[in-house]
C-alpha cells in the first residue's frame, strides 16, 4: 500500500498516530540537521519533518521539487502552527522515506502565483494541473455536472448518448470533418450540436433527455469559445415555452445552490429581444447595474424638426449629431468629475480598431447645477441640460455621447458601458444575475447573399400566432428593398435565451413538428427541395410518424463554470489540451486515399 491517508486528512486528533503519506513535494526547507518538506496531493498539503538520523539518506538522495514521494512517520502536534492549512496544526515526523519518481525542475513554479505565463502553462497543461488554483477549477466543473445530473434525474430525465459521427449538414458554423478510410471519398463530421438526435428521441417517445455532451466547430479561438467545448444538452416533448423556462430556471438556481451556496430565490427577470437591444445595445445584457442606453435623437427635435442651428451658440449645426443615424448615449454616475485625462483616455478607448467609432462627446453633470461639455462651444447650457435630462443624467452624472451608423454605434456604446461598469466596480465576480431575453426575430436578412438565414437555427418554430404568416406566405425576397416590408420580417421565433451576468449561458426553442411547416423554413432559407431533402430527409421523415410538439434548451457547460469560477476564459475550467492539430504520415493519406495540396 502506498499510503494510509492522504495530504488533506490529518488533524489533531491523529496525533501519534503511525500512517503513510504519498504525493509530490511543493517545497523543501533545511535548517541545519532539520529538514522540513511539504508534500501535496490532489488532497491538500501535509508539513513533513525528517529529522537528523535521516540527513545522510537525504544527501545520498536529495529531494527536489515534484519528486513523487513515500514517508512513513508518527503525527505530532507543530510548535508553529499554520491556520492557512486545514492541516496546519499537524506535521508527520519521518521515519522512513522512499523516492518513486524523481522529476526535472518544472518549467515555472507549481503554486498558485506561478511565474509561468499562458502559453507556458498550456504546453505542460499536465503541470499547471497540479496547482491548487487549476485543481479548484475541475473540482468546481465536477460539482456543477453532478449538480446537473441530480437535478435533471429528479425531474425524470433520462441520459442518452448519441452518435460522434454523424453526416455534414453545414448551417452556420464549420463543421470539422473526418474523412472514411472504408467509403474512400465520403466524410463524417463532428456533431456542432445533438440537435437533430434529440427531436429524433423526442419522436422516439423518450419524452425527457439530456446529454453533458461533447460539440465541435471548427471556429476561431477566442476566450469563451473553442473548437470543442461541452453543452448541457436538453429537450422536452409536450411542452410550451413557459413549461421549458420554469424546469430550467429551477436547474441554474439548483446549481447556484449546490456549487455556491446562494439561495437564488427572486423571480428570473424577463425581457424580449427588442428591448434588450434598445436599453442595452446587445441581446446579453449585464443586469447588474443599470446605465441604460438613450436615443437622443428626439432630443435634437423641436416640434418634429431637426435643431440645426435654433439653440446652437454659434447659429451653425453640428454634423456629427445633425448628419447622424442615431445619437446613443449613458449616464455614468458620479463621474462628473473625471478629468481631461480622463475624458479624452475614454475617447481613446472608442477609438480602438476593436470598436471603431470616431470620438466621443461627454457632457459633465457639475453638483453645483452647471454644465460643461467637449462640445459646449456649439450648444448653450441649457441646451446641454435638456440633452442631460434625455439621458436620465443628475447632479454628478458624466453623459456619454456617440453617434454614426446605427448597427455599429448600438454595439459600440454597448461596450462602453460594460468598460464603465467594469471600472467603476459594478460587475461584481460574487454577485449573479439572471434573465430570459425572448421573442428574438425567426429570421435575419444576410444583405450579401440575398436570402433569409435562422437567427437560431432551421428547426426553431415561430410563435403559434404567426405559424399562419410563415405559411401562407413566398419566403422568396428578388430584391434587398422588399427586406423590410416582407411579412417574414416581423415574425419571431419561440425562442429563449438565458443570460448570467452578461453571458449568454443558455438557449433554446420551441421546435418545429410538422413536416410542412419545416419545408416551408427551409425553403425560406433558401434550400431547395432536393436540397433539404438530401440534408435532412431522415428528419423530415421522421415528422410524417406522430411526432409529437416539442422544445429544449442547451447550455454551454465550459462557459457557465468559468463563470461561477469567476474567469473570463473557459480555457481554466478544461482538463487538458494536447499538441493538436498535427500531420499525419503518408501511410494514413493513402490508407483513406487522400491527396494534400496546400495552398500557398
């Protein structure tokens, strides 16, 4: 037997006790003929102390950093305790030691504040595990899956896997593909999500299933996403949306209960897709802290006329505003009095390629009732408060002004305002909030391909009210013109998303059951029929044998752990990344008959 306990396990009450430790040494100590080590496991740490008739053993065979250790010894009592350590009371005296493995020096420090940067980190992943930080991380990840599989177990939801290899269907994101060495020519792709599996489970009769599931895109790399990356797969059959949100709002409170110990006990904030965009900018607003965001272009109006010149100083117009698709705008409170450095650091920051807009206006609530301005050489005080009071701004508010394209403003004020939330501390790591954003659009125009793509995906249904538009209309558009008059252009898709903290977590739909109603989405998107039928006959058929109505939801498991675990990049919450991509010899090329050509 290698060990009696393990690092984390003793106290007290085991003293004088005999018992055998395993694991690796975090750091050794020599004080003269004294030689103290800590050993650490998965478990904690454990103060050994090997004492004078060992240091000759010591010195044949000296102990370094991560070298796989066996002790066996008596616990006692330190006389220097530790109350940073569940086992800081403790210390095991060594009677016998034995080497199993020895180890290089790492290539940066196994602790906590390690010197080794990310890239460092991530080539010997197998090392930046062993740090007590990355190891809360996993142990973080394990609760909230068997938070999950509890919760959804007592709610009669049944486990099912589904296949990894599966025929491309591309919509949306890239499929990676895996070429078949026994169908020379034919390729599998990795599933980007078991959407079309589980509404085949659903008219299967499996009535309530769930996966924590394996998904791939081959995607850009960015903080929140990777090529492979875990959902919390879900469907329900015989449910309507509010049936989907309350099971599922009762799963996030669950987790919140069990991984953090927060009573998430108020009601989870609803809002539809419109309004988030409107008062937010983005369709995952950060709730936390308010900083609405104001159109001010009706605060440029007088009796329905643009003010060109009635109130300006100088009788000229300002064009930034006057010649503007819109003019947005947030009241950061209590930051009246940012200085220029300030003020124009902010206008640095809009100006980054990232965001891409051309200035920023401000507009300085003064407590003693004034008003000062970037642009007050153009508007009269009063005009500036009238335009302050637009913005919801009061005494010590600092007004944040942007104005251009609307798409592209929208977004960019949206992002001012998380900067400013963020700096002025209000996006908390501690602090959670929910929200459904609803009744987002069935349909986006994709202005380059002239054609209508699925703002969620094909199978996603309309609301129940509107399923008599979607039929009984041509989904075919000749011209961009005809986008915005288009019936199709109004309906919305009985589709949910849920948001944490201005993170997307969530999100699902009510599907799409009758085969007639799903031709009709997929002509809308511009398939034809041998089109969709070659790419989702076997679904289509499926339809035409009592399936029955159905929904769920999927959660991206990676990004909801980060989140909990307080991290920006879901990269902290993923055991291991290997040396891949690779090549391959040319053994395996002509084993699946596959020439290379690289492009240059």
């Amino acid at each position: 037997m290698y060990r009696t306990h393990t690092c984390g396990e003793l106290r007290l009450a085991n003293q004088g006790t005999t018992l055998t430790l395993a694991g690796w040494v975090q750091t050794v100590r020599k004080f003269g003929a004294i030689t103290f080590v800590d050993l650490r496991d998965r478990y904690g740490i454990t103060q050994l102390l090997f004492g004078e008739s060992l240091q000759a053993q010591l010195d044949a065979q000296p102990l370094g950093r991560e070298f796989v250790l066996q002790v066996s010894g008596v616990v006692q009592e330190r006389s220097n305790k530790n109350p940073g350590l569940p086992t800081g009371e403790i210390e095991l005296v060594v009677q016998s030691f034995v080497i199993l493995n020895a180890s290089a020096v790492p290539p940066f420090t196994i602790q906590d504040d390690t010197d080794g940067g990310d890239d460092l980190r991530m080539k010997y992943r197998f090392l930046d595990l062993r740090r007590n930080a990355v190891k809360k991380n996993l142990e973080l990840r394990y609760a909230v899956n068997r938070s999950v599989r509890n919760y959804l177990h007592e709610n009669a939801f049944m486990d099912i896997e589904t296949p990894f290899l599966i025929k491309s269907t591309p919509e949306g994101a890239r499929d990676f593909v895996v070429p078949s060495r026994m169908n020379p020519g034919q390729f599998y792709a990795l599933p980007q999500s078991p959407q079309t599996f589980k509404q085949l489970l659903m008219v299967s009769g499996y009535d309530r299933y769930y996966q924590i599931v394996k998904c791939f895109r081959d995607e850009d790399l960015r903080a929140d996403r990777q090529p492979e990356f875990t959902q919390i797969d879900c469907e329900m059959c015989f449910v309507e949306q509010e049936d989907i949100l309350n099971m599922f709002e009762g799963l996030v409170k669950r987790v919140f209960k069990d991984v953090k110990n927060i009573e998430y006990s108020e009601a989870v904030q609803r809002m539809t897709w419109e309004d988030a965009m409107w008062q937010y900018g983005n369709d995952k607003p950060d709730i936390r802290f308010g900083m609405k965001l104001s159109n001010l272009k009706s605060a440029f109006r007088k009796s329905g006329q643009l003010l060109a010149t009635g109130e300006l100083i100088n009788g000229a117009g300002f064009g930034v505003f006057d010649n503007a698709e819109t003019v947005l705008a947030i009241a950061v409170p209590g930051c009246a009095e940012y200085s220029r450095k300030q003020t124009d650091e902010l206008t640095d920051w809009v100006k980054r390629p990232q965001i891409g807009m051309q200035g920023l206006v401000f507009i300085k609530c003064n407590a003693d009732g004034t008003y000062k301005s970037s642009v007050d050489k153009f508007y009269a005080e009063e005009r500036l408060k009238a335009i302050a009071d637009s913005a919801g701004a009061v005494a010590g508010d600092l007004v944040l002004i942007l104005a251009g394209r609307e798409e592209k403003t929208r977004k960019a004020l949206s992002d001012l305002r998380l900067e400013m939330g963020k700096r002025l501390g209000l996006r908390k790591d501690n602090e959670f909030k929910l929200l459904w954003v609803l009744d987002f659009p069935l349909f986006e125009y994709a202005e380059e391909e002239n054609r209508w793509v699925a703002r969620h995906h094909p199978f996603t249904s309309p609301k129940p009210d509107q399923i008599d538009t979607m039929i009984n209309n041509n989904p075919v558009i000749e011209q961009a013109a005809e986008y915005l008059a288009h019936p199709y252009a109004n309906i919305k898709a009985n589709a949910y998303d849920m948001v944490l903290n201005g993170n997307e977590i969530g999100g699902g739909s009510i599907r799409i059951f009758q085969r007639p109603l799903q031709e009709k989405m997929f002509a809308a998107l511009g398939m034809t029929p041998e089109e969709y039928n070659h790419k989702f006959g076997f679904l289509l058929g499926a339809f035409e044998y009592g399936a029955p109505p159905h929904g769920g939801i999927a959660f991206g498991f990676d990004r909801l752990c980060s989140i909990l675990g307080g991290s920006e990049s879901i990269r902290d919450f993923i055991a291991v990344m290997l040396d891949a991509p690779s090549t391959i010899d040319a053994k395996q090329f002509d084993e699946l008959q596959i020439q290379l050509n690289l492009k240059p």
